[in-house]
C-alpha cells in the first residue's frame, strides 16, 4: 500500500510538470547566520527570498519564450518579424502592469541573406553546410566558382598570398573560445581580399556538432575590395583541409543573393517600475530583441530579453516597490550593428548621469553562477554583499567584468558601473546564430534561476539607501 502511494504521488508530480505547473524544487530560505551581511543588507533579505522564490514557482516566463519564439520566430534587424516582436513586447508590458512603457525610434541596417548555396564541384559533387555572414556582398547572379586554398590563420594566409590571386580562401581555424576566433568571421573576407581573393568561406565560430554552420556579422575594410563571405560547418571546413592535404584540387561553387537595402525604422522597448523614493536614479536590465534570421533567437537572445523582463513583472507581482526606478530595455540590432545601444546613450545623455547601474544578459540563459561586475573597489564591495543573497540558488559568484555590447556605449559615456549575467556557457556556442537556436534547448529551471538572480541584483541595487559606491 506504502508502494502504491509512493508511485501515486510520483505520478501526481510528473502530470504537473508536464502541464508546466509548479517546479518541484524552490531555493531554501535564507540562511540564518546573518554576521556576514553588512546591516543595510538586512533589510533585502526577505524581499530576496521572495523574488527567488517567485522566479522558480512556475514556468510563465519559459511559456512567454515560446509565444515569442513560436509565434515571431527569428528577428533579424530591418525586418517585419523584429517589428511584430517589439509590438508583441508593448503590449505584454502593458498587460503586466509595467509603467512608462514605450519605444524609442532607431534606425537600424537592412541586411536581406536572400537564396544561398556552396557545393563543392571537384574533384566529385559535395554540397557544403553554409550560411552568408550578415553584411556580405552577394556573388554575380549566376554565382561564381573557383579553386579553393585552405588556410588555417592569418599567418598561414599570408604565407600563401602569392596563391591567393583568383581563388576562394577557406579559413578553417578551430573555435578556441569566441574572443580568441571571432575576428577571422569580422576581417577574413577583407583580409583574403586583399590578396586577390574571390570569396572567403570561414569556420563557423562556435563548437561543431552535427554539420550546423553558423552565421554571423562582418565588415569590410575600407582599402579592399569588397568579396561575398560565408560561415561553413566545422565539418566542411576539415574536410576540405582533408583534401588539400591530399593534394587533391578543390573547386567550390557559391551563389548568395545578399544584399543591403537602405536603413529602415526599428525602436527600442522600453518598461519600468517606478522608484517610490528616487524614480530619477534608474538601474537598467537588458537583453536585446533582435536576432540572426535562423533558428528562432531563443538563447540570443530572447531569453535574456525575458530573464530581465520577468524580473520586473515579479517585483510588480509581489507589491516591491524600490526606492529608485528599474528600467528594463530590449534593444534593438546588437547583432548587426548596434544601432539600439547606440541610440540610447544618445536619446538619454542628459539623464546618464542618474544611472545608477545597467546590467546585461546576452550569454544564454544557462544554469548561472553569479554575475560579472565592472565598477570601483568600493562598489564591487557592495556587489559581492549582495551577491551573498544568492548563495542559495548556487549563483552568489561575482566575476571581474560585467557590460554588454548594448549597455557599453552608456557605460563608457558616463562612467556607469556594469554588470551581466554569468551563465554556464558551455553549449551555448554550439546552438550559437544557428538553425538549432530555439526554445527546447531552453531549460525552464535554469532560466527561472537567471531570473532570480537578475531580480535580487537589480533590486537590492535600487533600494539599497547609499549610493553604489557606499556601503553604509
């Protein structure tokens, strides 16, 4: 009989979170050893506790991921899917009961991918795994084919210039961490085409696995000709490494119809929750809004768009009220230019210097294990008092830099102390501005604890009685 209401009450819970009901495990109270917390800090345990419990009682904010995931999809600058987002965000804003909801005017790059494909012709017929890299040129209409070489850095490029002239340079530099590889994705074309270089295909930057390429933003310098540019999968870029080393003669076909079309009209989306006692000192929490038009910018970054919103619909939800305002922002074209971030410190120069913090989550909504900070000795003090709050979710690190490419132009125009969400990255580049970018690679607990952790920060920050770089 034991046995059968075991079995039964197991069951009971499965049904519930199949039906996206309540999670089974909420994070402990607070721990009651309190001599560690500064006395300030006192006062911010429980609202913290209730936010962190609040974020992982339920699965409202994975479900609004995938309305905006299912029913949007991808949402690539310039086009009427990030115009349907932004006004699916106003209204749910509205509906959540935020304040000052809004948008503000930004005009963004109009980049189109338009049909593409890269076949290798000899020495047999091999389709490649690609996709253009936003901001290229296209080829000629028919396409263009030629001899391919395959280098595997700049150095090695410029080993082989004199063999360059004419010919489609494949660069196939393994992912060794996305700082350290980026820059052959942003120059490669340029740089092959400054040695005569027809077309550059470049290793996707982001871990391999099952054939997906991934896409990307380029630029082209000024002092050479401009080349069409694709991201092929790990696995062309070894196989075509393969039959070089063969001595084999690799012929490529590419055909991209990429094109750029004038600037068109996007805004940025903006909600607050009003400071009861200082509502012109603000703390702002971020993620932005558009993504590459593959997959469905599930990790990048609609989840760190909805880890921030949701943080103030809990606080709304809850009754908390911080002495100052907490503004959340949902940038606009962070993938292919900036304009959104940009457009912000500009719209709001006058005002930045009442900001008293902006944070950013553009690093996938993984497991977290804290933030990163950049500011004074003194405030990240403060930080790491804070950062205690966390301890019982796992997430109470406080790692050395903090920004975003969004919140930097602000951050750096007056001063303002930066801070972003710390995630567990290490699947992250593989789903990475690809076609595998969707919801399901999503877990709901993970991202409810992104949640915890940007609404305990951000609100702590607001209501805290110093100032940031204060510990009284």
């Amino acid at each position: 009989m034991r046995r059968l209401l075991l079995n039964l009450l197991l069951l009971l819970a499965l049904l519930a979170l199949l039906r996206g009901g309540v999670f089974t495990a909420a994070p402990p109270d607070l721990p009651n050893d309190t001599s560690r917390f500064p006395a300030w800090l006192q006062a911010e345990r429980q609202p913290a506790s209730a936010l962190m419990n609040a974020a992982l009682s339920d699965r409202f904010a994975w479900q609004r991921l995938a309305v905006l995931t299912d029913r949007v999809g991808h949402r690539l600058s310039g086009s009427d899917r990030l115009n349907q987002a932004i006004a699916w965000a106003v209204d749910e804003m509205k509906q959540d009961g935020l304040e000052n909801v809004h948008t503000e005017a930004v005009m963004v790059p109009h980049w189109v991918r338009g049909d593409e494909s890269a076949e290798i012709v000899q020495p047999s017929p091999q389709p490649i795994a690609m996709l253009g890299l936003g901001g290229s040129v296209g080829t000629p209409p028919g396409g263009l084919q030629a001899e391919a070489i395959v280098v595997h850095d700049f150095g090695e490029l410029a080993a082989h210039a004199a063999a360059v002239r004419g010919r489609i340079v494949v660069f196939n530099e393994p992912f060794e961490g996305y700082s350290q590889t980026v820059h052959y994705r942003v120059d490669g074309a340029s740089r092959a085409a400054h040695d005569g270089a027809v077309a550059a295909l470049v290793r996707s930057v982001g871990l391999p696995g099952l054939r997906t390429p991934h896409t990307g933003y380029m630029e082209y310098a000024s002092d050479a000709p401009r080349i069409p540019t694709a991201a092929i999968s790990g696995e062309d870029a070894d196989r075509l490494q393969r039959m070089q080393s063969r001595g084999e003669h690799i012929v490529i076909r590419l055909k991209m119809d990429a094109k750029m079309l004038p600037d068109a009209a996007s805004a940025n989306v903006i909600g607050e929750l009003r400071g009861r006692e200082r509502p012109n000192e603000v703390v702002v929490v971020s993620g932005h809004l558009d993504s590459w038009d593959v997959g469905d910018g599930a990790m990048d970054d609609g989840g760190g768009c909805i880890a921030t919103w949701e943080a103030l619909r809990l606080m709304k939800r809850l009754g908390l009220r911080p002495r100052r305002t907490i503004r959340v922002v949902l940038w606009t074209n962070e993938e292919n230019g900036t304009r959104g971030g940009l457009a912000y410190r500009d719209q709001h120069l006058n005002e930045l210097k009442h900001t008293v913090m902006m944070l950013e989550s553009d690093s996938g909504v993984s497991n977290p294990d804290g933030v990163g900070f950049t500011g004074s000795g003194q405030a990240r003090h403060v930080i790491e008092a804070i950062a205690t709050l966390l301890h019982p979710i796992g997430a109470d690190h406080v790692g050395p830099e903090g920004g975003g490419a969004d919140v930097d132009p602000s951050v750096e125009a007056a001063g303002i102390p930066a801070m972003s969400l710390d995630v567990d990255d290490s699947v992250y580049f593989r789903y990475h501005h690809t076609v595998a970018d969707t919801v399901d690679k999503v877990d709901p607990i993970e991202l409810s604890k992104c949640i915890a952790v940007v609404a305990v920060m951000a609100y702590v920050v607001a209501d805290m009685p110093g100032e940031l770089t204060q510990t009284n």
